[in-house]
C-alpha cells in the first residue's frame, strides 16, 4: 500500500479511474506516511477525518462513473489558503486559533475538481523567508540530505512544507505562494517542480496576503504534468478578486508535450553573477543545449534593470506587507495580548503575535512609506519595476521564453545562512524579476550537485502564456530525466 505514495498525480488519477485501487486506500497511505513523517515538521495541521470523508465521497462518484480531473486525489494545502472550518494559522503566532468559516477560492476549485486534503502545510510566517526557518511553529526539515551527512537541510521557503511533503511522498502534490520566488526556489531545492503562473491567473481570495500586487498562487508538484494538471483546476476568473483575470484557463496538460522546432530561448547576460557557482553555469550551460537539441534557437538578451530587483522588491514587499498585517491588532480575530490601555494592547499583541522577520519587514515597510522617504523609496521602486517590466516587453521582440538558473546554489543547511537577512534575500535573485512582471515561470529538477543536492532550471514566459512555460518545462524535464529521490531517513 505505501507504494501508492510514490505515484505522480497523473498517475494517481488514472489508477483512481481505472478502480487499480480506491481512494481511501491512497488517502491512507498518505495519512500513514505522514504519521512516520512528523519529524520533518512539514504539517502543521492534519485532517484525517476530513481526508477520509473527502476520499469516500470521491469513491462514490467514480463507482458511478462520475467525478473531476483530480477526483480522490489527496494533496497538501499551504497554510495561507483559507479553508473552511480548518485552522489557518499563515505559520504565525498572531492569528491564534483562527478557524476561517469561508474558503479560499482555489481551494474550492480543487475540491470541486476532486482532490482530497490530507492537512495544512508548514511555512515562513506570513510567507516571509527563503528556507521556512520563520515559522513560529519550527523549521521545517528537508527530506534531502548532503551525501555522507546527516546535517539537516532547509527545504527552501516559503513554501517549505509543501516542498517536503511532496518530496517525501506525503502527499500527491500540494498548493504553494509566490511572491518573490517561494513556489520555485523551494521545489528547486528539493527536486520538484513548481509553477509560479502569470499575475492574476489564480484568484487571491481567500489566500492570507502578504504583497499583494506580487502574492500569487501555484502547485509544487513531482513532474512537470502534474504541475499542468493542478494549475488547470486551481486557475480562473473570480469576481472576488478585482486582480483576477477574465480569462480561459487554456489545457495546459496537453501544452507539456508540444514541440519546440522553431522556438527562441532567450539566455539573459545579466543572470550571470559574480561568484556564480561552477555548478550552476555549467547546469545553465547543459539547459541551453538540451533546448537547442529539441530544436530551438538560443538567442542573447539583456534585462538591464535585473541589477535593481533585489532592493525593488525588498522596498515593495515590505511596503505592501506593512499595510496588509495592520489588520493584526488583536481586536477583531487571533491572539490578543492585554495591555493597560488600546494602544498597548496592540502592541503587545503585535510585538509577541510577530516573529523577527516579519517584525523587520514591517518596520521596513512603514519606513519607506513614511512622510519624507516614500517618493525616495517606493516611488522610486515602482519605476525601477516599470523599468524591469520593459525589459521584459523588449526581450519578447527577440525570444518566446527565457531559460535562466532558479537558485544562485543548492539547498543550505538550517542556520548556516539565517543569521545574515541580506545572504537570505540573495536567494531570490533570478526569481523575483517574474514577480515584479506579473510573468509565469517554472523550475524544473535538471542535475545534482557535488553534494547529491537537486539543482533547477527555471523558464520565464511571457505574460499569460503558461503554455510555452509547460512545453519548454517538459522538455526539460525529458533531456534531464532526473528522477533522483531523497534516500529515506526519518
């Protein structure tokens, strides 16, 4: 029965339909791999009785021939979806007990799809962090281990627990954020695939905010199909949420097997970095020729303004997220700390519901908004992301897609990077340029390092255009056959 972890959800769906095994007995295997599991602190709330419930409806439906894309199919769901009647706690201490009593709208989406949830996901508080070493309810640890080591591993951040689960079979696939990179660099790190798609292609509602106008959903997944599969049911219009776009949700499954004969991949020089890893450029390098051999043409661009994503984004994050968890004041919902008056109460409630990053994000944030330093901060900002977003329009004149690294290197050990904010941040650095554009893009498991740690390829689109993502994605995938799993300690 534990076999059935190991299946891709492609896979998994098609045994469902074609009865090779139940739901229940896929959703148990997963349920006892998490029990095994709890070492990795990868689920911070598991549903169990909603899972069976979920899955013996799913049974039902597909005796009768019925059901969705991912019917009895269980999945992990960060915790930043709201779902109804389950606590959502964002990896913070601040929102207490807090049980939503809506739900999120991707989260209805894959449930009317079919898909069974086995429980909430681990993650840097609030989605702040690069290697979910910022959840108020512990680190998460990578199922991935150093070769002829036992140091623990970060899974990448901040949607670390979905990374591990996933990468440690305990569960199909699950739902991840990203707003500078937090689908990507974690299924880089250990060895998944996870899809960041276009601004507005996934509704927000119901999703706990960070920077909202860079927040947007995706799945990490085992393969590139997969990851097509999930995005399909979570996408579409939303009238809930005024960024949401109107748009057909195209077949995005179909788009992983596309040919690539006549397509131009463009190679950006700013991507390559001072101290780049060898490993990394030579990873790039192999990504480059494997297209070329699939039939396109490599083309050189330039994004001139990629040198000021960083501190863009680490101006308008912050600025957005300070605005977004005002809300947090321990009146309305979540913990609350008295004080003597209202505006202690606040602030104790603030300064213990809070962790230390997100307290610095904050503070970040109400500065550059502050009277005096906004025009020379986030005004300044938003040119650079408009200059940025040009870049990208003037590279779409030469090239269908970009083919960059995900990660300046592999998978760090836990505390080795998180006592230096700004060597943290720098993990970022050839993801959030998407964000800052609104743009789809994919990482895809390519190689191992040194070490025998996963290394990603990622692939830029244009906007809207996840298609080309997915086609370019899977061949990828094809030409690296990478197929590496974490050797099983826990």
């Amino acid at each position: 029965m534990s076999d059935l972890t190991k299946l891709s959800l492609s896979e998994a769906v098609s045994g469902l339909r074609n009865k090779e095994f139940s739901s229940r007995e896929i959703t148990q295997a997963h349920l006892e791999a998490m029990e095994q599991a709890r070492g990795l602190n990868a689920y911070l709330t598991e549903t169990p009785d909603k899972a069976y419930e979920m899955a013996d409806a799913s049974d039902a439906k597909i005796a009768k021939g019925e059901g969705g894309i991912l019917e009895g199919a269980p999945i992990g769901i960060k915790d930043l979806f709201c779902v109804d009647g389950v606590k959502t706690c964002a990896g913070s201490k601040i929102l207490g007990e807090f049980t939503p009593p809506y739900e999120s709208t991707v989260t209805a989406k894959l449930w009317k799809d079919g898909a069974v949830m086995l429980g909430k996901l681990n993650m840097d508080e609030f989605a702040m962090g690069s290697s979910n070493e910022n959840s108020a309810y512990g680190n998460v640890i990578s199922p991935w281990q150093r070769a002829g080591s036992n140091a623990a591993i970060v899974p990448g951040g901040s949607s670390g627990g979905s990374a591990a689960a996933v990468a440690a079979d305990l569960c199909l696939a699950a739902t991840g954020t990203d707003t500078g990179g937090s689908i990507r660099q974690p299924a880089a790190f250990t060895g998944l695939v996870g899809m960041k798609p276009t601004y507005g292609r996934c509704s927000r509602y119901g999703i706990v905010a960070f920077a909202s106008s860079l927040d947007q959903a995706g799945p990490i997944t085992k393969t590139v199909e997969d990851a097509a599969l999930m995005l399909g049911s979570m996408s579409g219009f939303d009238e809930k949420d005024s960024t949401s776009l109107s748009r057909d949700v195209p077949d995005f499954v179909s788009a992983c097997t596309k040919s690539l004969k006549g397509m131009r991949i463009g190679i950006p020089k700013e991507y390559r970095m001072d101290g780049m890893p060898e490993e990394i450029e030579k990873l790039w390098q192999q990504g480059t020729q494997w297209l070329r051999d699939a039939g396109c043409e490599i083309v050189d661009v330039s994004l001139p303004h990629t040198k000021y994503a960083l501190p863009a984004y680490y101006i308008v994050a912050p600025a957005e997220a300070s605005s977004n968890l005002a809300r947090y004041d321990g009146m309305r919902y979540g913990a609350r700390i008295d004080g003597d008056d209202l505006n202690s109460t606040y602030e104790r409630t603030r300064a213990q519901g809070f962790g230390e990053e997100v307290r610095r994000r904050i503070m970040i944030g109400t500065y550059v908004l502050s009277a005096g330093f906004y025009d020379a901060y986030y005004i300044r900002a938003q040119k650079v992301r408009a200059k940025i977003a040009e870049d990208f329009k003037k590279a779409w004149e030469k090239c269908d897609a970009l083919l960059t690294p995900t990660t300046p290197s592999a998978a760090f050990g836990i505390g080795e990077v998180s006592d230096d904010p700004v060597q943290m941040y720098l993990n970022d650095v050839f993801t959030v340029t998407a964000n800052l554009a609104g743009l789809p893009g994919i990482s895809v498991p390519a190689a191992l390092d040194s070490q025998g740690l996963p290394l990603g390829l990622q692939v830029i689109g244009k906007a809207l255009d996840e298609e080309t993502c997915f086609a370019v994605g899977g061949a990828l995938e094809r030409a690296a056959r990478f197929n590496a799993k974490a050797t099983r300690w826990w």
